[in-house]
C-alpha cells in the first residue's frame, strides 16, 4: 500500500514526533519500480537532505526489510527500529514471498487480465481485508489500492526487485520492535 495507510498513527504522532513517511518506489505516488536496496537508498538519501542525524524507523510489510538494511548499514543514525508486520525476514527473494502472498499468480493475473483484476482479488486477500466497519477506513483502503501502479506485477523484466535482503535482526545492534497484530498472516 502506500503512506496514506500511515494518516492516523502520524497524526497521532506529531505532537511529540517529527514524523516523516515516504512512498517505496512504484507504491502509492512514487515512481519507478519497486527495490528494496533503491528503497533504502532513498530513505537514506531523504534523512541526509533532512539533516536527520539520528531517526527510529518503521517499517510495515516489505518495508521491514527496507529499515533493517538501512539500520544495518548505518548504525550511528538509527536510533531504534519498529516492524510491523513483517513478513519472513532474512535472505528473500520474489519467489520466497509466494509464502505470505501468491506473488507468481498475482503476476500472472496482472498481466493476462490486467490490474483491474488483480486489484478485485487483492480486495479479497486476507492482507487487504479490514476488520473495522468504518467507512473511511475502507474508503481509504479502496483508493490505496486503486492507484497502486503494478509495475512489480506487469513488467516482463526479470522480477529481481526485492534483490538480497540479507539483513536479518542479527545484523541490527538498535533495540527492535516486532509488531503482530491478532489478524496479520
């Protein structure tokens, strides 16, 4: 999904935090193809433009892997790392996520039927259901999900984008936070 899906917890968040939430490439508004080490790579270059010296991460879904490669990388900056949700974490590759979703058949569906059709069944995927019955929170689900551009899923190019993840949380020395909710997979 995208940074909307953060409005609340930032809201929440600022008047004690300077918070600050950015779109992973091809996510949300942003371009370009999803990649974890180009996701971390953007993450490090916007907190170098910010003059942030220290930051605590958080990371939700694949982004856990995006803030552990950046705490592993750069220490000194991190002061601590929250994941939400993570999935496997440690050496991954596209294949290897076919165990919390059915990325090889969401791609095929993708390309042979379109993204509207992906998008009708991601809207039914346990990872995309809501237990809330609030309308808003549904309204904002249904226009994340509508603007997610696909291109992970529909370009022919090879699917290395998620590249190697070695960072597992032995490769992070920042106290960490693993948070499962009671309907996370």
């Amino acid at each position: 999904l995208d940074l909307d899906m953060w409005e609340a917890q930032a809201a929440a968040l600022t008047s004690n935090f300077r918070v600050i939430r950015l779109d992973r490439r091809g996510f949300g508004l942003s371009s370009g193809y999803p990649s974890i080490a180009g996701d971390s790579a953007d993450l490090y270059a916007l907190c170098e433009h910010l003059g942030l010296q220290s930051v605590s991460l958080v990371g939700m879904s694949q982004a856990t892997r995006v803030v552990l490669r950046l705490a592993s990388k750069f220490p000194a900056m991190t002061s601590c790392v929250i994941l939400d949700g993570p999935p496997r974490i440690g050496a991954q590759d596209a294949t290897s996520i076919s165990n919390d979703l059915p990325y090889k058949y969401y791609c095929g569906l993708a390309q042979a039927r379109g993204l509207a059709a992906f998008r009708d069944e991601w809207s039914e995927h346990p990872l995309a259901r809501l237990r809330t019955l609030d309308p808003a929170a549904h309204a904002l689900l249904s226009r994340m999900i509508a603007r997610y551009p696909g291109k992970d899923l529909t370009d022919s190019a090879p699917r290395s984008y998620l590249g190697s993840t070695e960072q597992g949380l032995e490769s992070v020395s920042q106290p960490v936070l693993v948070i499962n909710g009671q309907f996370d997979l």
